[in-house]
C-alpha cells in the first residue's frame, strides 16, 4: 500500500529524498530543507496519493548531532489510508519554511514547535508563543532546559531556588 | 454615526469556555469581526515529563491530558508501546479494550451533550446525562478503581482481570441507556429553541474542514465518512460490527445528530464485546516486557525477578519511531514515540484532536453574533487538559 507512495515521491523528486526507511511499517522520508514544501503539496495534490490531511508537525532534539533538531511532519490520506512521514534536519536558530499556505493546521502546529523548540517557520504569519506565555525564557521540550527548573522564580524561593536535575 | 469595534476577552474564566480556554473577540456591536483564541493556561509540560519517566510510568499522564476520555488516550499510548515492542495483547484484553473504549466514548459523549445543552440554555440535560455517567463512573471504580483516572490499561493488556460483578453492570447500561437516548432526544431534536440556536450555526464546507485538520465527529457531521475504527482498526476493532454516522449540514446540530448517533452506535459494540468476551489471559506472556500477573509474581520465582526487573530498571525497546493513531471521542488522537533504546522514551509526542480541531474556532464564528460563540466552542468539544497538555 505504501509501496505506490514511495515509487511515487522516488519517481517525482529523485536523488532530492536523501533517505527513505520503512521502520515498523510506516514509511518516512528524510528531505533538505528547501524540499518540503514541494514535497507537501506533490503528496498533497498528487492524485494517487491525495494525503490531504496534515495530521501533525512535531520535532525532537538530538543535541549531539551538527544540525540537532529533527522536524517531523505527519501527513494522513483519506483514500489509501495511509500515513507518511518526512523529516527535514535544522540546526540551532536555522528557520524552516512554513506549510501555512498549504494547510491552516500547520498554523498552530508550527506555533508550538516554535514555542517548544525554539525552531522558527520562515513565512508564519502569526509566529508567538502558544502554550507558554510570551515572557517565558528557553525552550522547555530542548534536551538541554532541566527539567525541574521553576519559572518564574517567586520571591518566596528566590534565594533558595529548588534542586534542578538536568 | 461613529463605529467602533469592540474587543472583548471571553474567558478564560468563563463558564462557557469548558476550562480555561480564552477568546479575544472582536466585535462590531454583537457580530464577530476576529476571533483568536489563547490557550496555554493548564499547560503541564506532559510531554517533557514523560522523558524523565520509564515507558509504564507514561501511562497516569496519560489520563490526565483528557480527562473525560481517559481510557482512549491509556489505548493510544499503549498501542504505541506495544507496537514499538512487537507485542499484542491478548484476545481478552482487546476485547475488554474495545468495551471500556466505548464506554469512554459514551462518558465523553454524555459531559459534551450536557454542557453544551447548558451553554445554550436548556440546563435539565445536564442534570439527565449526570445520572447516566454515574453508571460508567461506576463501572470504571469497578475494573480499576478510579472514577476518573483510570490507567487501567497497561502495556501487554490490563491492569487486572475484570471484576465478576462486571457483566451485570454493563448489561444495565445496554438496558437502560437506549431509552436514555430517546428522553434527550424529545427534549431536544424538535425543541424550538435547541434548533434556533444550533440549526445554520457554526458551518464549515467540507474542503475547510479538511484544509483545518478536523478530524472526528465535527468531520463527520461535514459530510466525510470516515471512522480510524473502520479504515485503520485497532485492537480487534474489525471484528465488531457498526456505522459511521455522518450529515451534510455541518452546523451544530448536524454535529449533536452526529454524537447521538455515535453514542447508540457505541451500544452496540458494547453489546458484542459483552456477549463475545473471550476467556483466557488478560496480560500478553513476554517475559522482561510485559509485567507479570499478581499471582504469577507470587508464586513463581521467575515470575517475580521479572517483576522486580521491570518495576526498577523497566524495558529497553529497539530503536526506532512510531505513529499510532486511534479515533478517540474528539477525533485523531496521535502518540509519537521515538525511542533511542534506552528505558525511557527518548520523545513521546501526543497529536491532541481537541488542539486542531479549537484552532479552526475563528472560521466557525466569523460573521455571526456572540451568542452563537458559545454554541461553537460547545460543539467542538475541547478538553483543555488536552490542548494545553
């Protein structure tokens, strides 16, 4: 079933997908920057493929690495019900293009990313903190915020700030 | 004559708002010009906790992001894990599965119906669903103890064997709750009122709909037949029978038929998992991964150095990502776990329906009167532990 989705994007994007895995049947592409936006609405528009559904736009934090965040794009099709996964890999305070224009999910989702991982969306109409207030400093979901660290610090513990465990 | 646009904060203490959810309105006199809704304030940090935590140790936060749907967001979790680790649970425990997943859809149901009907004044339903949910409350005090925070399923199956007086509590349900359906919906469908405050309100085309990641019954209620039940089963949902309910109309009511229909359909997969429930294990037998049974630990001295293994060090999964989606009461409920084979997930990713599905607030709203706000944000159906997680 997903076999016609990888011939499709190999077909269509060549040597433009650096990688394409299939771990635990879901099968996931990893693209350069620049390509995603392409590569979303080829998925998108495609007529076999049709994945018109963006499902979710995550990230994780893999601070050994030279470019060190991973974003992680879900996308869902109603037809071959089917989910696809690409990724795109970005270093620290590198932007990555929005998929705003192309679904208005992305919206919201790219706004948490952004508030989380401190990862910013180049063309985001609206790029602000979402769950955290706009005040806050650091990225809580980055590998390197501890995770015990109380803020904003009140004057009761101002002194004494809690154990911090990294 | 002069005019002037008004901005007014609704919420995020308002009554109306299902939790802490806060909406700038832009008026112009009583019509929404701009709506932007604010979320963050119950923002918990779930997600960064659970890297601190051993993979079973995930499974009470779960629980606590949708509080009225608990045992769907403990489904999703653990199929995620159990897909990550190989390991299905046995017949019974999916069966079981299945069962209290419906239950939860039917609690999740239940509050929705009466807090919306409350929003727009008809404030007996509440009332009437209250006394229905006790049944469900009572069955979830019966399997795990708890009303509301279950964490009754576990990774491999379930916490415990279901209890003996199980069976005649969830027959009372598929008795009395048919007739239940009926009571709301003489108080309801045909109310004059329910119908000019939910009839043309809050539309969104198809197109938009699926432009704005809506997913569950508000997708349904917009004309598209679609159920992750039916196209991507879990836990042995292809073996139980039932439909898709779906409208055209796509405005609040059509959303309210939609749910009602879901609740009787519910029933109905209650009805044969009760009547078909196999026998035999409720946990999977994988030693190292799956904890042992009670009686197994006491007994068995292997049995028991697994147990104490697994409490104090947990499982190391292989490598690796994955996805698990399943339909929960709100829409697509999504777990993202990334593993980096150490005991604890390396990410652990929740797609919340509720969060997407709030974000689309402003397309429902704009252009019509502040009063009709109130029947959007109900018809929604947002847990704002979820948004916010």
């Amino acid at each position: 079933m997903s076999n016609i989705t990888r011939e499709r994007v190999t077909a269509q994007f060549g040597d433009k997908i650096l990688a394409t895995t299939e771990h635990f049947g879901e099968l996931a592409f990893v693209v350069d920057k620049s390509t995603i936006v392409p590569l979303a609405r080829f998925l998108r528009d495609d007529t076999a493929l049709k994945y018109v559904h963006l499902s979710d736009i995550t990230a994780t934090d893999w601070p050994e690495r030279e470019k060190r965040f991973e974003v992680i794009y879900h996308l869902y099709s109603y037809d071959l019900t089917e989910y696809v996964r690409f990724k795109v890999h970005v270093a620290d305070k590198e932007s990555v293009p929005t998929l705003t224009g192309e679904w208005d999910t992305a919206n919201w989702l790219e706004r948490e990313v952004f508030d989380l991982f401190g990862i910013p969306f180049d063309g985001h109409p609206d790029l602000r903190r979402i769950l955290l207030w706009d005040e806050f400093e650091g990225h809580p979901l980055r590998k390197d915020y501890p995770l015990t660290y109380e803020t904003p610090q009140f004057t009761y513990n101002k002194d004494q700030p809690p154990e911090v465990i990294k | 004559m002069q005019t002037e646009t008004m901005t007014v904060n609704l919420g995020p203490q308002h009554p109306a708002t299902h939790g802490v959810l806060r909406v700038v309105l832009e008026l112009d006199g009583e019509v929404v010009i701009k709506c932007t809704p604010e979320v963050g304030y119950l923002h918990t940090g779930i997600e960064k906790t659970a890297e601190a935590k051993l993979y079973y140790k995930v499974i009470p936060m779960t629980d606590r992001m949708d509080y009225l749907a608990p045992m769907s967001n403990n489904l999703g979790y653990c199929l995620a894990v159990e897909k990550l680790l190989g390991v299905e649970a046995p017949p019974k425990a999916q069966w079981a599965r299945v069962l209290l997943t419906e239950i939860t859809r039917l609690n999740s149901h239940l509050v929705w119906l009466g807090t919306h009907a409350l929003d727009i004044g008809a404030m007996s339903m509440l009332l009437y669903v209250f006394r229905e949910r006790e049944d469900l409350l009572t069955i979830y005090e019966a399997v795990s103890g708890q009303r509301m925070m279950s964490t009754y399923f576990r990774i491999g199956g379930l916490t415990d064997d279901l209890p003996s007086d199980f069976e005649p509590m969830v027959r009372k349900v598929i008795r009395t709750f048919p007739v239940r359906f009926d009571e709301y919906e003489n108080i309801l469908t045909n109310n004059r009122i329910w119908r000019n405050r939910t009839v043309g309100v809050g539309v969104i085309s198809k197109e938009e709909a699926i432009k704005s990641g809506i997913t569950g019954p508000i997708l349904r209620a917009a004309g598209v037949k679609h159920d992750l039940r039916k196209v991507r089963p879990y836990s042995s949902y292809e073996k139980f029978d039932f439909d898709i309910p779906t409208q055209e109309a796509s405005d609040c009511f059509a959303r309210y038929q939609v749910r009602l229909e879901e609740m009787r359909q519910s029933l109905r997969i209650i009805q044969q998992a009760i009547d078909g429930m196999p026998e035999g294990r409720y946990l999977a037998r994988v030693p190292g991964v799956v904890r042992p049974t009670k009686e197994e630990a006491l007994f068995q001295m292997e049995a028991m150095i697994y147990h104490f293994k697994l409490v104090t060090e947990g499982f190391h999964p292989p490598k690796g990502e994955v996805y698990v989606t399943i339909e929960s009461p709100k829409g697509e409920l999504g777990y993202y776990i990334v593993s980096d084979g150490g005991t604890m997930p390396y990410r652990m990713r929740v797609r919340p329906p509720s969060f997407v599905n709030i974000s689309a607030l402003s397309k429902l709203v704009v252009g019509r009167l502040l009063a009709d706000v109130i029947a959007c944000i109900g018809s929604v159906d947002i847990v704002l532990g979820e948004v916010d997680r």
